[in-house]
C-alpha cells in the first residue's frame, strides 16, 4: 500500500477559459469544408 504523505500539490483552480468565436464556429463548418473537397476532388478527377 502506498501511503498519503500529505505534500502532493492541490489541484489547481480551472482558469475559467472562453472559447473564441472561430472555436466554436470551427466544429459546425467542419462537415462543409469536407463535402467542398469531395466535390472539388470529385469534379477534378471524376468529371461529375
């Protein structure tokens, strides 16, 4: 067993932190800039 010597660090309090507005945004413009690329690719290489 190990045992508590009592000098272990506290955690420290979480910084309250704010997303930036690209952070947020950055998640839901995600699936559209794949399906651009797909379509992109599919244009070049595909002819669609």
């Amino acid at each position: 067993m190990t045992k508590n010597l009592g000098n272990a660090k506290p955690n420290a309090p979480a910084r309250e932190m704010k997303p930036s507005p690209l952070g947020r945004i950055a998640p839901a413009l995600f699936p559209l800039v794949v399906v651009a690329l797909c379509y992109l690719l599919g244009k070049q290489f595909f002819g669609f």
